[in-house]
C-alpha cells in the first residue's frame, strides 16, 4: 500500500487523486540545483533533483466511500482541511446506515485533524463491524489503529474517595454508573474543537488520549461532580465528594423516647462514618451521605434496628420503637474465661478428691497398724477371730481403747467418702466442659442438670445407707470392730460416694453454666452484636444490639 514515486503524476479527475496531489505538492521544496563548478578539467557536471518519498495509504476496494452525496460533501471539506467538520458527516451516515466504511473514513478525517485518540474509538468500532470482511481488510484496519495507538498516550483512570486511613477507591457498582467527560484543551487553556467525548462507566482498561492537557468532567451517583485538569500521563487519580442529603427522622411512640440515644453508620462508604447523638424529642434532622445506612436507637425499654437507603430528595422516615425482648439464641457461646474456670473447678474437685482418698485410707491404715500392734503386745495374733482371754481384752483395752479405735476409723471413712464425693463431682464438670466446648444447644445443659439431679438423688440415698450401716457397727465402743469387717462395706460406700459426685458435680457446674448464659445473653442484649449483612449489590458485615 505504500509506493515510492520519482516523479507525480496524478489526474485531476478524481478528488481523491487531487487531494493527494496538494499534499504532495505542498510537502515538496523548490528545485534545488548546485552551482555550476568552474574546472579546467572539463565541463561542469549538473546536479540531480532531489528525491522525495510519499506515504499515501490505499484502503481495500471493500473500504471505499459509498457514492453519496454526503460523501462529496465531506470530501469538499477535507480537501479545505476542515477535517473534524468531514468526520462529523462520516460519523452521522454512520449514525444513520450503519455502514463501517463511514466508521472507517471518520477516523482516518479525525487522524488527520489530529484527534488520534477518537480515531481510535473510531477503528475499534469499525473492526468489530467488520468481523466478516477478508482478512486483508481486517490487516489495513490494525494497522491504521496500531499508527494512532502510538500516537496517544495510555492512560489508566483510577476514581477515590476519602477514607479513614487516607483516599480509597470508590465502590465498583458506583464507579460503573460513573459518566467521565473528556475535552481536549489547547495551549493557551482553550477547548480543542471536536476533540472530546464521554465514557460511560470508569475504563478498567483503561483510555488512550492525545498528547496535551484535557479537562475531566466526572458524574457519579451519590458523588458530587467533579472536575480537573490534567496532563495526559499513566496514571489520573481523581477524588470525589460524596454528596449530602438532609434527612428527617420521625420517632413513635414518644413515651418510649426516655434517654433514647441515636446511632447512624454508613455501610457502603469506606469511611464508616458513624453519628452518635441523644433523642432530645421525637424528630430529629441529620446529614447524610447517599447510600446504605444502619440506624440504631437504644431507650431504656425500648430500641430499634433499621437499614436506610438515602437517596437525593429522601422523604421523612418514620421510626417505630418496639420493646426489646431478651436474646433468644439457643446455641451455647464458647466463653474462654468460663472454659478456664471449669476447667480450674476439675483441678481443684479432682486434686482435692484424690487427697481425701489418700488421707483417709492413710488414717485407716494407721488405726489398722495399731490396733494389730496392740493386739501383738497382748499376746492375740491380730488375724484370729476366736475369742480372747479377759486379761488380754483388759491389756488392749488399756493400750488402744476401742473408743478411740472406732473414732479413727470413723474420721477414716468420712474422709474417704467426702474424697470420692468430690473427685466423682470433678468428672461432672468435664461433661459441662465439653458441652460448652463444642458449642452446643442451651437444652444440653438443662439435660445435664436434670440428669445429674436425679444421679444425686438416687445415689445420695445409697451412700446414706452405707454410711449408716459403718455407723451402726462403730457406735457400740464395748464392741471393738474389726477392720476385716469393715470391708464389706467399703464397696457400695465407695460407688455410691463417686456416683453422688458425679450428679452434685452436674448440678453444680451445669447450673453455673445456665447462669452464665442468661447473664451473656442479658448482656447481648444490651449490646452490640454483629451478623452478616446483603443488599442487591452489595455485602458486608453488619452490627446491631439492643438496649
């Protein structure tokens, strides 16, 4: 498509030709010729005209203007050079016929006066309508858009806000809404004829400009206009102001308004702007950005939760306070502090449990000891049961007295009972200590406490028998008891003591674990809480509470 010519020669004939021709001729300089040298040797010897190269592009034949009338008069323009004037005609039988030859000679018309970054647009159009065309066809057009691409200047378009921790780039959903008006200016400020256009929505791709400073026109809901000027470059940040709306809050029943306090947090502004104020009376006027809105109000008694949409022009809203109701939320919550302090209750139940164990059986084995010792001294092997000789009763009466005798076995087994009370109530708060540590319903621990009553109940009564029956053979101290017959004892006390433990332990803990819950639920109830929240494009976090 680019041919290099040592001489033009063009018809007059066709407009194009001659358009041709006056570019030519208009880039040519004068005939040059070198000054005849002056040379005994010879002659002077003539220097040759200088050669000029001429790049004059030849669209495909499926590319060529269609024969209109619209057409001549676009072509009488450009051959003026008033060539942002042709590409408006090319633009509007564009507009018109949906012909992508006129997209195709509009661009080439805004090239040429100098609006590359249109022309651009212009190409892009024309190659998505002629998908069908030849692949030649489709060559010359990348190629004609590769020339304007390197003739402009890539930019990316980046829309903030001002956020809490500095600018932040505004919500996408509004960003897409956004219309961005792009004029040229030229060097003494003005605006460039012809030389602007709009996008709908911010370009993530990005926008390639013409060379030179443009003035940016930004529209976007919920912000207020606005514009700048700035130099084609890489990267535009422009920040924008949201706008405000006078909102008028209405609140019923007034009597429910006593020490009411108001609470307003945007949710989808980056700056989380947050308003706090008392209800002096039962309206209230407040400025608001557009958007999303959590509206809380606390009263002694009563409260309210709502979600505003502001909108521009945003009528009165009326707000109704119900009476708050307590936190019905079955499901158990994992407090730390209070898994610790069960867990510190099993410790202590359990060491403490162990060691009375320990500390009776030792008590009894020392009685055991010295009772057989006496016995020895007296003469009486301490395993026989015959009967022995009043003078060896007397000797061991006198050493050991049975009294005594059956009060240590008696501190002995009280201690020994109390030991396995208490440990069998350590295994109660481990059934409590799982219950909240897998979180589960508030029911479980009323099952637990049910449970562990009745286990109370019946194996209380059980340990009462066997403590009665030790009783009974330790209450006559002419009787001296053995410890051999004790032992048959031992057994039921011992199961009915670590299972008594085990219901008081369910009780006990189960029941401070109730209590606790109704206290945290209370205290949700007076404060904050979060759940997450959605809206039609939008979704976040919310938090609420009631007072």
């Amino acid at each position: 498509m680019r041919r290099i010519r040592s001489s033009v020669a063009i018809a007059a004939d066709s407009w194009t030709a001659g358009v041709a021709l006056a570019l030519v001729c208009a880039g040519l300089p004068s005939p040059v010729r070198a000054a005849q040298p002056v040379s005994d040797a010879g002659p002077a010897l003539p220097v040759a005209v200088a050669q000029v190269e001429v790049d004059v592009d030849r669209p495909p034949p499926e590319l060529a203007a269609p024969p209109v009338a619209a057409v001549s008069h676009a072509q009488l323009l450009s051959a003026s050079g008033r060539f942002a004037e042709a590409a408006q005609i090319y633009e509007a039988q564009w507009q018109t016929t949906a012909d992508p030859r006129f997209l195709y000679h509009a661009a080439i018309a805004r090239s040429r006066a100098g609006h590359h970054a249109i022309a651009l647009r212009l190409l892009d159009e024309c190659l998505r309508a002629t998908s069908a065309m030849p692949e030649s066809v489709r060559r010359h057009l990348e190629d004609a858009r590769q020339r304007e691409i390197e003739a402009t200047v890539h930019v990316q378009v980046l829309l903030v806000e001002a956020g809490p921790n500095g600018p932040q780039a505004v919500p996408e959903g509004l960003a897409a809404a956004a219309r961005i008006s792009l004029r040229q200016l030229g060097p003494a400020g003005e605006p460039v004829p012809g030389n602007s256009f709009e996008l709908s929505g911010r370009p993530l791709a990005g926008v390639h400009l013409d060379r030179g400073s443009w003035r940016v026109d930004v529209a976007a809901p919920d912000f207020m206009p606005a514009t700048a000027v700035v130099e084609a470059s890489q990267s535009w940040s422009l920040q924008l102001q949201r706008r405000k709306v006078v909102v008028d809050l209405r609140f019923a029943p007034e009597r429910a308004l006593r020490g009411a306090q108001l609470r307003l947090q945007a949710i989808d502004n980056p700056a989380r702007t947050v308003i706090e104020r008392p209800l002096a009376g039962p309206s209230a006027t407040v400025s608001l950005t557009p958007g999303m809105w959590q509206l809380q109000v606390r009263a002694r008694r009563h409260g309210a939760d709502e979600y505003l949409t502001v909108r521009p022009g945003q009528p009165p809203i009326d707000v109704t306070l119900s009476r708050r109701k307590p936190v019905d939320d079955q499901q158990l919550k994992r407090d730390n502090k209070l898994l610790f302090g069960l867990f510190g209750g099993f410790a202590a139940t359990y060491f403490t449990g162990i060691g009375l164990m320990l500390a009776g059986n030792s008590r009894e084995k020392r009685a055991e000891r010295r009772d057989a010792a006496v016995r020895d001294e007296a003469g009486v092997d301490p395993a026989t049961s015959a009967e022995i000789s009043p003078a060896q009763a007397a000797a061991i009466e006198s050493a050991y007295p049975a009294a005594q005798l059956h009060r240590d076995l008696e501190l002995a087994g009280k201690l020994h009972t109390a030991g396995g009370v208490i440990a069998g109530a350590s295994l109660g708060s481990v059934a409590t200590l799982v219950t909240l540590a897998v979180k589960a319903k508030r029911r479980a621990l009323v099952i637990e406490l049910g449970v562990g009553g009745m286990l109370a109940a019946g194996a209380g009564g059980w340990l009462g028998f066997a403590m009665g029956e030790r009783e009974r053979l330790l209450d006559d101290p002419n009787q001296r008891v053995a410890a051999a017959r004790l032992e048959r004892t031992d057994g039921s006390r011992i199961a009915a003591a670590l299972l008594t433990g085990v219901g008081a332990g369910l009780v006990l803990f189960s029941g401070i674990a109730l209590i606790h819950d109704a206290v945290d639920r209370r205290k949700r109830a007076r404060a904050f809480a979060s759940a997450p929240w959605a809206a039609p494009g939008l979704a976040g976090w919310s938090v609420a509470g009631r007072f």
